[in-house]
C-alpha cells in the first residue's frame, strides 16, 4: 500500500513467517519488537502447525501492527 494502517492478526494453529517494510516514516509493531522511523524493516516467526503462512507487507508510509490472535 501507499500510506495508512494495516492490520494482521496472525491465525492461530499456523506458522507465520512475517515480513515487514515501511519505505518512508511509520512505524511497525509485530507480536515481540518494534521499530520505527525512516525505511524500516523487521522480520519474524510465529505461532506453530502443520501450515505456513508467509505474509509480505509493505507501505511507502504509515504503520504496520502484526498481532497474535490470542
């Protein structure tokens, strides 16, 4: 996306494999760090299953926030 606030809450029974970057200024939240500033990225694992979920997300600003669902 461009700019604004995405939201992701992981599924629970499921590997995520997150990955996160913010191009401009904003901030990213995932389940056990944050970052924030100018061209930030993080990264993470989470959860456990048979499954993977790999989610990429991107925006050129504003805020990314990646929660657990518990």
């Amino acid at each position: 996306g461009r700019a604004g606030e995405l939201v992701v809450v992981l599924p629970d029974g499921v590997r995520s494999d997150v990955s996160a970057h913010i191009d401009g200024p904003g901030q990213i939240d995932l389940p056990d760090h944050s970052s924030g500033g100018f061209d930030t990225d993080l990264d993470g694992v989470y959860g456990s299953g048979p499954s993977t979920v790999t989610l990429d997300t991107r925006l050129s600003a504003g805020h990314i926030d990646v929660r657990s669902a518990r």
